[in-house]
C-alpha cells in the first residue's frame, strides 16, 4: 500500500488510476491510509 501512494505522488496520476494489477491495492485504500497518516502527523 505504501508503494501504491508513493507512486500516485510521484507519478502525479490521479487515484482512480492506480493500477491495480501492479499490486499496490485499491485507488480508495491508499488514498485513505494516506489521509490518516496525514492527520496522525506522521509526515509533520
């Protein structure tokens, strides 16, 4: 999942592209444990 969102960041594609054949998990998931992160201050 992590990898997920660190590819969506640094390709710059929107979420609803992600690939999910490249095994990353879904477009929603890693949007939402990134948001949660966020608000946990973990990348304060």
């Amino acid at each position: 999942m992590l990898e997920g969102i660190a590819f969506v960041l640094s390709t710059g594609i929107g979420w609803a592209k992600l690939p999910v054949e490249l095994g990353y998990g879904s477009d929603w998931t890693c949007w939402r444990r990134l948001h949660e992160r966020a608000e946990a201050g973990v990348f304060d």
